[in-house]
C-alpha cells in the first residue's frame, strides 16, 4: 500500500477538485470570479495556518529556506495568480465541467514542463497521449458541420483561451512546486503559495478598483457558503494533497490521476448545475482522459 500512497493522494485530489470546481462556479456566478480568488485564499491560508500549528507546532513558515520561499512563491504566482484568474473567469463562460475537461491539457503540459525544467523523462507514448488528450477535446468542442460549412465551436472562444490559461498556470505551478519543495512540508509549502497568490490578487484587485466588488461579495450568503466550500476543498485539501502526491510519485502519474475530474464532475453538473450535456460531449471528456493516461504509459 505503501507504495501507492502518491496514486491514492492524487485520487483524492481529483475527488475534491471536483467539489471545488462546482462550488467556485456557483460562486463565481454569484459574485465575480475576481473577489472568489482573494476571499477563498483567505478562507484556505485560515485553515493552513490552523492545520500547521497544529501538525508542526508552527503557524506559519518560518523555518522555510530561501529556495522554498523563492521558488514557491514564483509558484504561487503562476499557479494561483495566473492560472486561476484564467479558470475562475472561464468557469463564468463555459462552466466549471468544461473548464475541467480543458484542464486534462495540463497533465501533458507538465510533463513537458517538468522535461525542460527538472529534467524528468516523458515515454515515448507521450506524443500519441497529447494528440488523442486534443482529439478528445476538439471532439467536445465543435459541432458536426452540415454539408457545405465549416466545423463550429460550440462555446464562446473567450471562455476557452481563458481555460487553457488556467491549464497552463497550473501545469508551470506545479513543476515549480516540486521545484520548490525539494522534501518541504507539503501544507507548509501551500501556505508560502497562498500568501504569494493573496498579495497578487490584492495587486490586481487594487489596480482594477474591485474592491466594493470585494465587500458587497460579503453580503451573499450563498455566495460566501461557495467560497467557504470550495475553499476547504481546494487551496486547503486539493493543493496540500496534490503537493503529497507528486512528492510520493512523478509529477506526470499524480497529474494523470488528478485528470479524471472532467468525467467525475459529468453527473454533479448535470444534477446540481443543470448543465446540458450531450453524449458527444461526454465521449469527448474520457476521450481526452484517456489521451491523457495514455501519456504516461
């Protein structure tokens, strides 16, 4: 079992970030995506904080060395800052369900990062992995063309361009995680993250003038319960438990796993979201995930 441990933490991942996603697009629906990302970092630095005095006896991380905070940090910014203010904005477009089907781009991504920058290895299988992970999608994607006319896509372009930033984000915020740990504590390596991704967003909340977007977010109620929600489940349990998988196992297996939220989400959105979605779309998302485990075979 042992062994496994990496494989088990990347499955749990995927399970709460599939919580997370529907929660933070119901959220983001109500709210905007820009006061989700600040507050919900907030939420998830509480409940790190709390976490590490409790496991580490440590509140915050003090006895991080200058190369966690460095790399960690750049990895907050990309990962958090960039990556999710992409995501965030193209869960109020396209859906938190189509969002996620766009991310299983981030599993290669990485590993194609993690070749560059920490010199992993990628199987040979893994261009076949990324062309049929992009067939998958293009599958979800465009609309049978009629006789005569071109194939149609079948979700606003913005939302899309916004989600692959988000699969970018995350795929470079992840490589530098790794980089950045190097056997760091996983929840205290979160917590360098949020607090690098809560002065981002503060930055550009600032600069934008966002904040009256900020406060009235504070008078939904429904709107706080998302955040609250998909706080716990994400920037708390999600990274942390993602951070503990790629330490046990490679960045591209935890990644792979992680990937299976587009056909785990499939039934929540339907039921509690009421997304339409169609058989084609759906053969499309285990197209895509499939694409992606053949990656890393």
């Amino acid at each position: 079992m042992q062994k496994h441990y990496g494989e088990i933490f990347a499955l749990l991942v995927a399970i709460f970030w599939t919580i997370t996603a529907l929660s933070f697009e119901s959220a983001s629906k109500k709210v905007g995506s820009l006061p989700v990302n600040l507050i919900r970092l907030c939420f998830g630095f509480i409940f790190l904080t709390l976490l590490n005095l409790f496991m580490r006896g440590m509140a915050f991380p003090m006895d991080a060395s200058r190369h966690n905070w460095i790399w960690l940090s750049v990895s907050g910014l990309i990962g958090f800052v960039f990556g999710d203010l992409f995501l965030f904005k193209s869960y109020t477009i396209v859906g938190s369900w189509f969002a996620m089907l766009i991310m299983t781009l981030a599993p290669p991504m990485a590993a194609i990062f993690g070749f560059f920058i920490l010199d992993e290895r990628i199987n040979t299988l893994g261009i076949a992995g990324m062309v049929l992970t992009l067939g998958g999608i293009a599958i979800a994607i465009f609309n049978r063309a009629e006789e005569g006319e071109k194939l149609k896509i079948n979700k606003p372009l913005k939302g899309i361009l916004y989600a692959f930033g988000g699969a970018t984000g995350q795929a470079l915020g992840i490589v530098f995680s790794k980089y950045g740990m190097q056997g760091y504590s996983p929840f205290a390596s979160t917590q360098i993250r949020i607090i690098t991704g809560i002065f981002g967003f503060i930055i550009i909340i600032t600069a934008f003038r966002r904040w009256p977007n900020v406060l009235n977010a504070f008078q939904n109620k429904k709107g706080l319960i998302g955040i609250a929600n998909g706080s716990f489940f994400g920037p708390f349990l999600g990274v942390s438990f993602s951070l503990l998988a790629i330490q046990y196992t490679s960045t591209g297996i935890a990644s792979t796993i992680m990937a299976i939220v587009p056909i785990l989400i499939i039934p929540p959105s339907i039921i509690l979201l009421k997304h339409k979605i169609s058989a084609r779309e759906i053969i499309g998302s285990v197209i895509s995930v499939v694409g992606v485990v053949f990656f890393f075979l």
